[in-house]
DNA sequence: TTGGCAATCTGTAACGTTTCAGTATATTGA
DNA sequence: TCAATATACTGAAACGTTACAGATTGCCAA
C-alpha cells in the first residue's frame, strides 16, 4: 500500500501552488477522491472528507478555475454589459459596487463588457454566450422589445436586466418604480401649487421611459395640471442641448412652472436653462428631480429631489443572475424599488 | 493518406463551437500544425497558413480561453482594483472606460477586483497573485511607499498604479500632475488679489496628497501670499463634515479668502459652508477646484475649475500594463497628465 | 549512391479538473 | 457457506490548448 514517494511533481517543493494531485498525494488519497470529498460527495467516508477538508484549509488549496472552466464549461464570471458612450454614467460605479458586494463571498468575478454606440447592442452578448464567457449577464439600458432578452432566453443563459421589457417573456429583472416617481412628483408640485408642468424624460426606446411618461400623464389627469411638451431632448442628450431648450421653453409665453427631471446631471442643466431665461427656481418655476447622490441640494437648495440608489440595483441584478444560476425560478427574480417621498431642502447644520 | 471520416466528435453537426480539432479535421491537417498556422509560427509553409487562416475566419473560430490559460497560464485578463468604500467616486466609470476602450481590440477581460476599507488593501492583490487570476493589474490610491507596488515587484507580475509611488523602484504609472494643478490655481488666485488660501487635500497618506501640498506651498511662497491651515477634513470626509468645517473656518476673522479644493464633489461641500457663513462665492472668497466632467460651472459660475481627465487615466493605465506584458521597459511606460489653464466661467449661448 | 539538412508537418503529453466505469473490502441475507 | 449488495475508494479519459520530440519529404553536396 506504498505510495511512491515522488511523482514527478509531487515533491517536496513547497512553491508551487497546491493541486488535487498535491492533497491526492499529501493524504495518500486519489485526485478523485480528494475532488468529491471536498465537494461533499455521498459516497465518501465522513472522516475522509474532514480530513481532506482540513488539509486543503491548512495548505490554502484553492481550484483553478481554468480546469474547472475546461472540464465542466463553469466560468464562474458575471459579466456586466455596459454602454460607454453615454456622457455622465456616474451611477456606473455605484452598480458595480452592488455587484461586487453580492458575489463578494462568492466564487465569482465580475467583467466588465463594454459596448459603444456604434455598435449594435446585440454584439457583446451575441459575443459573451458564443464564446461562452460567463455564466450569467446583467444590461441595462433595457428595451419594451429588447432583443438581447429574447437572445439570451432562447440560448437558455441565465441574466438580468436592468428594467423591464415588455414582451409577454418572463425573466429576472431589477427596476426603480418610475411610474410611482413621476406621478409622485406631479402630485407633489400640484400640491405646491404648480399647474403647468414639463417633462424630461429618460431616452427614446427604453422601457422606463415609457413608465415615467405614463406615471407623469396619469397623475397630471388626476390633479388636473396640464402638460407643456418638452419633447425634443431626453436626458441622454448633453448639457448644452437641454440647457438651451430649456431656456427656449422658458421665455415662451406658456412656460411650465413645474419641471420632472429624470437624471440629477440634466437637472443642472434645466436649472441652467431656467437662469439664463432670467426666472428663478422656487419662485417662477419648480423642479422635481431624480438623483442617485445626495448633491443636488447642494446645487440649489430650492430643488426638490428623490433619491435612486444604484448601489441597490447592482445588489439585487447580482442576486437575481446568481439565484438563476442557482437554479431558482426566474419569475421569482423579479425586483422592484420604490421611491421614496419627494424631499424638500432641509439642512441639520448651522445657520 | 486517407483521414478517418468521423472521429467521435467531429461529425458534420455544425452546433458545436469549433475548435482546433475542427479546423484540423476541416483542412486535412494535425492540430499541432493548425495552432502554429494561426499564430504565424515560423515552420508552416505561405499557403497552409493562408488556408487554415481563411477557414479559420470562415467558421469563424475563436480559440478557447479556458484551454489556453489552462495550457500556458496566460489568462488574457487584467485586473482593476478598487476600493468600493469611498463615496462619490463618479470617475471609477471614467476609468473603467478608457480601461475597456484601450482593450477592446485585444483579446483581454477586464474583470473588476473590489476591497472594502475594513479590508487590507494588499488582499485583493494578494488573490489574484496567488491564484493567477490576471496577466496585469491596475491599482490606485497609490501610496508613496506602496506595499501592493513592492508585492508585485517582487512577483514580477505587470501593474500599472493610478498616481506614483516614492519608493526608488521603477514601474509603469499614470499620474495627473497635481503639483502643477495646486500651483496653478495659487498663482491664479494671487492673480485676482486673493492672498490667504486655504487647501482641501487629498486623503492623507496618498502620493498625491504630497504633490499637491507641495504644489500649493511652493507657490503660496512664490506669490507671497499666505496659508490658512484647514488640515481637519480632506476630499475623503463626507460632504456634511467637510460643509461644516468650511462654515467653521469662514466664520473666523482670519479666514481665506481663496480655496483650492482637490475633487469636485468637496468643491460643492466648501461652497455650502461658505454660504452657511453668509459669505459670497466671487465677492469675498474665490475658490479652485479639480473637476472630472464639466458640471461645476452650472453648480455656481464663480467658480474656477481645471479639468481631471480620469477616461484618459484609464486608457493610459490600460496601455501601460499592456505595454509591461508585452515586454516593454516598465520605466517606459510612465506618464503624466499635464492640468490644462484655470478656467472662469463662459457660456456660448444666449443670455 | 549516400548522408546531411532544411522545410513541413505530426502524435503525444501535459496543464487541473470532473465524470465514467470500475475495484476492493466489508456487510448482509439466506 | 455463498452470493448479493452497500461502502469507500480508484484509474483513465476528456475538456482545448501548446510544447516537445519526432517524422516525412525533397534537395544538395560529397
């Protein structure tokens, strides 16, 4: 029952990085055995699989994942999909950290797959599953119809998107309620007394723009505003654009006197816009605006905020890729975050 | 000379991603000849190479990278490491997309490393050493005596560091030229009569914290103007501690009258504190501050900014551990960002 | 003719893992 | 006692790639 004493590699140098050939050899087990016992196979005897257990702690054994990802096809990678043409993304940050937070005890990585505008959307997940990089993908950016879900769910990888699509297809997603925004929003601006309000809505095509209008539409029925159309830039277009359109809109007769922003960096600019047409914000105009960090209040104090925490999304799109993974259902995997109240000015400190 | 028409797997079914045995079987060659044909080894005859090229691209074959790094340990991934603690780190998007710009015709990854402040920051670096997990790292908040840098060294694995180090020993960085930055905006703020300035710093303990000390005092001593201390916070305090200390500071009868603030976001915290102390932003204080997208300027037109370019940072990063993986001299592979001139307010447009 | 050599091509082994198809030993049932 | 069966373990093969050590061929010099 002798083991050889050095098998061409098994030697005493202790520099290499250990292997199941390496605890094979150190419990006088075989690679197969010494696989299944710390994977917790039945058929291994309960002493055996502590022993192994214990040994792999001691010498810091851990898998290589290239043997792991030839041998079984598991690459134990996450990959996030992400636009990087769009100006000022800086919520892209705060979702990486979410992710990275949820796999943190987790064997896996995050990549980070990036596409630019000229591309069709479609190309790096087409890209991901052909060549079988990750196990799991989040978007964003998501569409009513969005091909990139369709894709995935007919190649049967498991994802998430970032709101939600609108295709009769069941899939894990993770979305704000901008339905419950805008119209949450409206409601508050009637309640100070506005009647004429605009709104900057999120870029033409994806899902959430759809619920923001919406949300918008149904509360100004409901209080019995109006709306002036403020259609010809989104928040996807750059500061300039939206600053000048809105200082257009503002010296019209008809002006609003309310605005619904969308995103914190085109707030700036509405404000901007709203200067430049020489009327100030709380007194002539009131504005309501998304924000995922708390600084707009530093911005203009008159500026009436919700909070997005992109930090949550980022969590909830790595569980729900992670608990499809696992094996969950993928109806079960759906998400999503309510806003909070529309917060005035209020500051702690001095005075 | 005839070939086995069907080995096991090769069939004609055309679902199976192709692999070097595919196009082995496709051509009529051994695999061994069809790798060294696609990496333009020396020993392949003109044609054969061409020919196995072409059906290469045809069916459009990728090589596998879990046999590849399985094979040679070339992981084909770099690593950027980050530190998920620090609040408003708005540039991490920057970064990550000059990263992905830059790698985006190559055949690498980019996979994101997270620590957490709880954590040391020698961990992450530790894991991917130690378990291969990355051809090259990206690290930053760079420390003048780096124990990551000196980790690495001594591994001899590619890194580039976001910022320099101050250790005699030579490796590939990217740095803004913060000294240059913070004596810009000294001698500017002399410029227009401002003669008692104060710092918000970098978080202590970074290199370039040092810089731009150096910077300011150097050209504080230069104009003949002089320092007020405001050593209690840095950029790295949270907003309200930093608009405290700033209200504190401005309520005293030595106060500044000229900041220079090291990260837009603290910029708005020093702003606030200002108007707390019922002081104006132009008229009794100027303030200087570092921004990385051009939003400053809508926050209070006052103020003079100098721009950060983090998408730069990040393909420079990108390029210089290519560069080290590719063999070149790590001492080569050094740049710095030179600060473009203080900038006061204009707007293009109407008014 | 022969030996040598360059030019091309090839089979085998190995990277570290898991799966398949066993083998050896002890335990049970009759 | 024997066979059947459960328990605990094992070697070999395979995933896709590259490196090593040949093979085969044709050509040239001697």
């Amino acid at each position: 029952m002798d083991r050889r004493a050095s098998e061409k590699d098994d030697d005493t140098s202790a520099k290499e990085r250990p292997t199941l050939k390496t605890l094979a050899f150190m419990t006088g087990l075989g690679v197969t055995t010494v696989s299944r016992a710390l994977k917790d196979a039945p058929e291994i005897g309960a002493e055996t699989r502590r022993r192994v257990q214990l040994v792999a702690k001691q010498i810091g054994y851990r898998p290589n994942r290239a043997g792991v990802r030839l041998r079984t096809g598991k690459t134990n990678v996450i990959s996030l999909v992400l636009n990087t043409e769009h100006e000022l993304m800086s919520f892209v940050s705060d979702i990486i950290y979410g992710v990275t937070e949820v796999i943190a005890d987790t064997p896996y990585h995050l990549i980070v797959t990036p596409y630019s505008r000229s591309q069709d959307p479609l190309d790096p997940v087409r890209y991901l599953v052909e060549t079988g990089s990750a196990d799991g993908v989040i978007i964003s950016r998501t569409q009513p119809n969005d091909p990139r879900a369709r894709y995935m769910l007919e190649r049967g990888i498991p994802f998430a998107t970032h709101g939600r699509t609108d295709m009769g297809l069941v899939h894990p997603y993770h979305d704000f309620d901008n339905y419950a925004f805008a119209s949450e929003a409206v409601r508050h601006l009637a309640g100070i007394g506005r009647r004429r309000l605009a709104l900057l809505t999120p870029p033409i095509g994806l899902t959430y723009r759809g619920h923001t209008v919406d949300g918008f539409t149904d509360a100004l029925s409901e209080v019995g505003a109006s709306e002036v159309p403020f259609n010809t830039v989104t928040i996807d277009h750059s500061i300039e654009q939206i600053r000048m359109r809105t200082a257009q809109l503002m010296r019209r007769e008809d002006r609003p006197d309310g605005f619904v922003s969308s995103a914190a960096a085109a707030t700036l600019a509405i404000v901007a816009g709203i200067e430049d047409a020489g009327l100030k914000l709380g007194r002539d105009v009131d504005v309501v605006s998304k924000q995922s960090s708390e600084l707009l209040h530093l911005f203009r104090r008159e500026l009436l905020v919700v909070n997005e925490n992109f930090r949550l999304a980022g969590s909830e799109l790595a569980r729900a890729v992670l608990g499809w993974i696992g094996g969950k259902e993928p109806g079960s995997l759906q998400s999503l975050s309510k806003p909070g109240e529309v917060q005035a000015y209020r500051h702690s400190g001095e005075k």
